[in-house]
C-alpha cells in the first residue's frame, strides 16, 4: 500500500507479543510462528526509485536508527513547563482540570475527575501522585488579536497529538500537578525540584483564613488535615515559604474564591502581600471584572485580557525578576480562569541552558586534577522508569529496553545515538544488594526482608541498599583508585523518542521528553555481575551458600537496576572517557538555620532529579578564606575516631593506605559565595551520599530536609514541622569523588 502511494517504508523496531498459525492460501500449507508488532515510518519518497539493496537494507530490524534520515528541523512551537502545587485541598487538581478540559467545577470535583489516576484519589478528593496535562496556544486566524486555547475541549483534540498538530506555530504549556498532603511530601518536593519548571503556580484557597466548614467544597482546616497538634499550622504558608526559599518564579493563584466573603479575601490577600513582601518579593494583583464565564468563553482569550496581563505583569517581569502575579480565580463560576490562560500565554520562557551556564562544560569537581574530567555536550535528567519488558523474556530478537523520561538540561539528542548512562552502582555499594531481594520497582519503596534467620536479613530499603549493615562501611574514597568508572556509566542506544508524547526524531534543549534505551556494553555487563558476585562473596564469608547466591543474584540485579536520578551524557568530541560521579559535597547556605544540624546525623537531600539519604559530616562558617580542608579535615578524624557508629556510613581509610591530602579536595569554588548578600553569614555543610554515587555539578541548587529522628532535645521545634516541608536552599560549591 505504501508503494502505491509512492511512499517508502522503514522498521524502526519489531516486538514478538505472541504465537500465531496461518495457512497459506496457494498450497494449503500450514504454518506457525512468533506474532509481532511493528513500528514503522512511513514517508513520501522524493529522490526516485531506491536501490534494490538499499531497499532491502531499509527492510531489515537490524538497521542502525542513525541511518533513518528525517528532517531535524528546530521544533516550530514554544514549550512552557509550569508546576502546581499549594496545600492539600485547595483547588489545584480542579484548577488544572478547567484549564485543561474547558470544564467549570460543580464543587464536588467534577473539573478534576479526568485527571485522577488511583481510585483512592477520586473517593478521597486528594492528589497522591503528579498528575501531567498539556494545552496550547494559537493565534486566531481572524484579525480581532485574540487567542484560542486547545485543550480537550477544543474541535479534534482527543491525545497530546493533537495539541501538537494544532499549535505548530504556537505555545505549549506542560503542566504537572502535585500532592499537597503532607503525607506526600516527597512528591511535592520531586514537582519542585525535579523536570526543571520554568514557573510555579502555587495555590491559596480564598477561604483560608475563615470558617466555611459546612459549604460544598470548603477548604479543610490544618487541625482537620494533621489534627489536633497542628491547628494552629498554615499550610498555604508553609508551601509558599518553601517556593521562596528555593526562588522559584512564582505565580500565586488564589482559588475557590466563590466560597470567600469579602472580608476573608482580604484577609488571604493581605497575609500574601505582607508574607511576600517580607521575603523581598514585590506582588501585584491581576483585576478581572468578569462576573459570568461560560464554558465556552474559556476556549479563548480575549485581546483585552492579553493587554492587561501584558501591561501589568509580563513587560514588568522582563526588568524585575522578583514580581509576584497574584490572579483571583474560581473553577466554578470560571472567574479569573482566562486571565490565568493569558499569563501562561506571554509569560516569558527562560533560555535553555548551555555547557557553559549549566556550570562548566567539563563537569568540574574539587582537585585541581579533576578539572581535566571529560566535556560534557549533551546532559538528560531521568525522572521516571518503566520497564518494557522482564529480564525473563529478553531474547537477541527481543532485546531488554528500558523506558526513562525526564528532561534535557543541554545539548540535543537524535534518535539512534549513543551516550553514556549513569552513574550505577559500583564495589561496596553493589555488594550491599545482600540485603534486597529482587524485583522490586525503582521508586524507592521498601523491599521485604529476608526471612528470619538466613544470611544477612536485616531491614532495608531497594533505594538505599545495606543501610543497617556495619559490616558494608562505605569508605570514603577517589572513584579512580577503586571503583572503574566504566563500570559507573553504560553504553546505550536511543531506540525511540518522544517529545511530550509525540514521536519525533530530534529533541532539543530544554525540552521534555521519554526515550527508549537499549544497553550495548552487555558483555561489560556480564563481566560486572561475576565481579559484584565476588565482591558478595569476600563481604559475606561467614554466610551460608543460600544466603551468598542470593547476595549474588541481588547484586546483579542492583547492577542493571536503572533509577530516578541517573543522566544521560555525551562527552565533547566522541571521547569515550566517562564523567566521574561523586560521594560527597559541599554545599553552601545563607544564614545560620542550618547549623542546628547535627554532625552524624542523616539528612535527604534534592539536588535537580536526584533524591538520596546523606550523611551530614561537617558544617563551618564560611568566613571567605578559604578554611574548608581544615574542617573536612577534623570532620575525618572525628568520624575515624567514632566508635559507636551504629550505621556504618563513616569515612573510612582506603585500602590502598591513601593519604588523606589526596582526598581532599583543596579550597571551594566562587559559585554562589554572595547568594545571601552581605548581610547574613553563610554557612558549609559537607554530606556524603549513604547508598549511591550521584552526578552533581556546581552551583546546582540543593534543598536538605532532616531525615529520621533528631538526637538532640525538640522542645524548641515549632509545631510547623508537622508539616514535612522544612528544609534548607543552598547551592553545591565542590564535590568529590
């Protein structure tokens, strides 16, 4: 059929999904085999006839994807990504719902029920997980300046393929919404820190400081959300001191304002003036006269509301970063939803960002040495796993692909390239897979244990592997002097690509998109297995065998694991030299909050899409002269000294002998030494990693939030800390590996 419409047919990839028989209609003749599916691209055939063999090359599986020539042209539309969030119950899922569905609420949730994903979420009305959406934007074809908003509601838009086939020439905006519980804390922080935002839309229910208990879709009080304890807590407040303290672009949209009197709006609205001022931020309301909005008056934005959007908050914003939209909205009348629409519209995108401002094109580290580490051209956060198919059912002609999506930080990406995939789990770390069992997911949740009595059961979490194990001390240590880095990172192949859900050939920076990714160095990777199954061995010598091959199979397994937090990177010029991944890091705050730390303990710690427990090992005052060796040097030697370290994450002398000056990593970089101003001393806190290796660059910004209990005395904690969002902002200043 492609032949008779001059088109020329290319398999990209083939995927068995079953058995079949036919018999062939000539000769009767039965026959069986494998039943596969098939991806193809099909394309208009422009250079004349193709060659026999070239055509029968085309026809092959084996192809290498790079030889598929399509046009790589710059994506013609815009991509915004903006994220929600604000405490639990105040109208973001049903916010979203409006935008993305043209749908006007009827306060039990209806706006929203098109993007609830679990069945407890729909019974309870509260978002447990980041919920995604995606609208666009389109000049209208008349001369009147308005615009058209394509959602769902819009004329043959049923998929994220169709919002991109109808703005093509316009603006996408990526929106993902967040849990606000705080009993999903982690996913409210993972929609902040991770997939890079460009703006934040933070979320205050209008009835936040009055009694509205009783009325259909009333926001809950704090004591009705944490109980008694916390009656007292505002959780809008704690949301918004966190977006301030990590200085996110901000946009602040108050909601459910059907439900408000007068004079509870002007209660909400004047605390976020005077909190937001306080923090140094200059908020300006956005004013809607409208009174009535139909559904079908949210399908376009009209010119006036462009005008004023632009003349109070875009054209501002280009010359003062520190201005805070505020828009009054109501998913049930429809209130301030086209004002919102018109923001999202000429708010400005933030440039992508470059080796050189991403940091340092070479990935520096610490040692003067390391600033020769490999040049990296392309760098891609993964944010998400999936699995395309078991390890049991991988075969050569099926081979084991996996599915990661996040974003691309710079560089660009082509399908069929290969880069390097990173950074594993390597030595000690893989040898504490001892204590997990296989086949649990990536996302970080407990594994069982091993039953009572065989080797090495213990408790233990699939994300932080051997945590409770003294004898699995991870010693602090160069990664050159044992751990191969090209045992850190693999080689892989880009298979598939998507940009928001539309399969594409390129991706560009900046952009967001899940690739397909086949493992290439599987001979290294068989070689690896034997070596962490050794290394389980000689960690378990007093084990009995089943407890040693269940080391062994762990092991593996944690090996070809892929997780949240790893990277995709190119070196410059092709050099097959991985980057280096790092233990440990200095990062730098403002202030003096932070040092209520305490040395020893444990802390997580969000560093871009990287999420891991850390232990805190020193923390000094930066008094600008450069005195970091001297306490990372008493911080070693405090830790070498201490005998009652139940956990076993202490440094450690390396085996080698290796003298401590070679660990260290000399002075601190420059990078956000003035962050705070002149008026507040900043503070150095140096982590190390308890269970990983991550890849970390300078200046990135870190927020660390106790993890575990305090040991120390907390009749002085503020009742606020019921609410899990207390951390600390800083900027990473070093690291070593």
């Amino acid at each position: 059929m492609a032949a008779s419409l001059g088109c020329t047919v290319k398999v990209l990839r083939m995927i068995p999904v079953g058995e079949c028989a036919w018999t062939d209609e000539i000769d009767e003749t039965a026959h069986s085999g494998k039943l596969w599916v098939a991806e193809a691209f099909v394309k208009p055939e422009v250079n004349g006839p193709q060659d026999p063999g070239l055509s029968a090359q085309h026809h092959h599986v084996a192809q290498p994807l790079s030889q598929i020539t399509l046009d790589d042209s710059t994506s013609a539309s815009e991509q915004l990504r903006v994220s929600l969030t604000g405490a639990t119950m105040s109208g973001k899922s049903s916010l979203l719902g409006s935008l993305s569905t043209a749908t006007l609420d009827n306060g039990r949730g209806k706006s929203r029920l098109s993007l609830l994903k679990h069945r407890h979420e729909i019974a309870s009305g509260m978002t447990s997980s980041v919920t995604q959406e995606l609208i666009g934007y389109t000049e209208s074809s008349h001369e009147s300046g308005h615009v058209n908003v394509i959602n769902y509601a819009s004329g043959n838009v049923d998929s994220w393929n169709d919002v991109h086939a109808a703005c093509q020439s316009g603006r996408l905006v990526f929106l993902s919404d967040s849990a606000g519980h705080p009993r999903y804390r982690r996913t409210t922080v993972r929609g902040l820190m991770g997939w890079a935002p460009h703006w934040t839309l933070l979320c205050v229910p209008a009835d936040n400081d009055e009694d509205t208990s009783g009325r259909v879709g009333s926001t809950p009080s704090s004591g009705e959300v944490l109980g008694a304890a916390a009656a007292d807590v505002d959780l809008s407040e704690a949301h918004l001191e966190l977006c301030l303290k990590l200085e996110l672009p901000l946009i602040v949209v108050v909601t459910k304002l059907d439900l408000a009197s007068k004079n509870g709006i002007k209660k909400t609205l004047s605390k976020l003036l005077t909190f937001l001022k306080k923090a140094g931020r200059k908020p300006i309301i956005i004013p809607d006269s409208s009174t009535t909005v139909t559904e079908d008056d949210l399908a376009v934005i009209p010119l006036s509301d462009l005008e004023l959007v632009r003349a109070k908050a875009t054209d501002e914003l280009l010359h003062d970063p520190l201005l805070v939209p505020i828009v009054l909205t109501s998913a049930l009348s429809g209130m301030g939803i086209r004002k919102l629409h018109a923001i999202l519209h000429e708010i400005s995108i933030p440039p992508a960002a470059t080796p050189t401002q991403g940091g340092d094109a070479t990935q520096p580290g610490s040692l003067p040495s390391s600033k020769s580490n490999t040049p990296i051209s392309t760098l891609y956060h993964v944010e998400d796993v999936w699995k395309l198919n078991s390890n049991e059912d991988t075969t050569p002609e099926n081979p084991e692909i996996s599915i990661v999506s996040g974003h691309l930080d710079y560089g660009t990406l082509h399908l069929g390239d290969e880069l390097l995939l990173g950074p594993y789990p390597v030595g000690n770390i893989a040898a504490t897979a001892l204590a997990a069992e296989d086949g649990s997911d990536s996302s970080g949740s407990p594994v069982a244990p091993l039953r009572p009595g065989a080797a090495g059961a213990a408790p233990t979490s699939r994300s932080f592997p051997g945590a409770l194990y003294k004898n699995f001390t991870l010693p602090y240590h160069r990664a050159s002097s044992r751990t191969p880095k090209q045992h850190e990172w693999r080689r892989v192949r880009i298979t598939s690509m998507r940009n928001l859900r539309l399969p594409v050939r390129t991706l560009f920076p900046g952009q967001v998109g899940s690739l397909g990714v086949l493992p290439l160095d599987n001979n290294n990777n068989t070689k690896l297995t034997s070596n962490v199954a050794s290394a389980a061995v000689l960690s378990s010598s007093t084990s009995s065998s089943r407890g040693v091959a269940a080391a062994a199979a762990a092991a593996a397994a944690l090996q070809g694991r892929i997780r949240k937090g790893m990277v995709l990177v190119r070196p410059i010029g092709g050099n097959d030299t991985p980057p280096q991944s790092c233990r440990a890091f200095v990062a730098r705050f403002v202030g003096e909050g932070v040092r209520n730390l305490i040395v020893g303990s444990l802390a997580v710690t969000y560093i871009a899409s990287v999420r891991a427990s850390a232990k805190i090992i020193a923390i000094a005052i930066d008094d600008g002269a450069g005195k970091q060796k001297a306490h990372k040097k008493s911080a070693e030697s405090k830790m070498k000294n201490d005998d009652d370290d139940a956990f076993g994450f202490a440094f450690d002398e390396s085996e080698e002998g290796e003298d401590n000056e070679e660990v260290s990593s000399g002075e601190a970089d420059d990078v956000g030494k003035n962050d705070g101003g002149d008026d507040e001393e900043n503070t150095l806190v140096t982590f190390q990693f308890v269970a990983t290796r991550e890849f970390i660059r300078v200046g990135t910004q870190v927020l660390v939030m106790e993890g575990g209990r305090r040991q120390r005395e907390v009749a002085d904690r503020s009742e606020r800390s019921v609410v899990g969002l207390e951390g600390f902002a800083g900027k990473v200043v070093e690291w070593f590996g």
